[in-house]
C-alpha cells in the first residue's frame, strides 16, 4: 500500500504547484481574489502533498475535503470553462484527475 500512499502525495503535490502557476502565469487575466486563492490553495495542496508522504491523517483528511470541492467546482464550472478557450481535453483530464485521486484517498483511508 505504500506505493499508493506515495502516488497520492506526488499527485497532490503535482497538482498544486500546477494549480499555483497556472495562476501566477495567467495573474493578468484574472480578478485579484481568483489569483490569491489559486496560489494559496495549490501552495496547501503542496504542503498536504508532503503530509500524505509522512502519512499524517489530518493531510489525508484536509487533501479530500479540498479535492472534493474543487471536483465539484470544476464540475460545475466545465461548460463555462471550456467556453472561455480552455481546451476541453485538458480539462476533462484535470477534472478526471481530481476524482480518482480523490478516489485512491478514499481507498487508502486505512493506511492513513
């Protein structure tokens, strides 16, 4: 099971500091409050990502509960995303992953 463990905290890890740049590259074209919560959440996400490598329960806990609301934000979000000129393979692939990480926690809820 560790090699499950290690695989969620690289993703979540992954994920934030792509979700952080995403946002300082595009900090132009987006309001101010949208830019300082991207950043501070995929700043969370890295350090939750390092949680879930030491196995601490409380990172397994804190990294479902914001997967889970960015999953249904970006559920949510997807046609207006699209509509706005992001490519909609991409975005099914961030939203796709979003969901089976949250998934593999879920399943490895034991080992946490």
């Amino acid at each position: 099971m560790s090699g499950l463990v290690r695989l969620s905290a690289a993703t979540t890890l992954v994920l934030g500091l792509a979700l952080g740049s995403w946002a300082v590259l595009r900090a132009g074209a987006l309001p101010l409050a949208l830019v300082i919560t991207l950043v501070a959440t995929g700043a969370t996400l890295v350090a939750l990502g390092l949680g879930l490598a030491r196995r601490a329960r409380v990172a397994w806990s804190f990294t479902l509960a914001i997967l889970g609301v960015l999953a249904l934000a970006g559920l949510l979000a997807m046609p207006a995303i699209v509509r706005s000129g992001f490519p909609p393979i991409v975005a099914g692939l961030v939203l796709a992953v979003l969901f089976g990480l949250g998934a593999t926690l879920i399943m490895g809820r034991d080992t946490f």
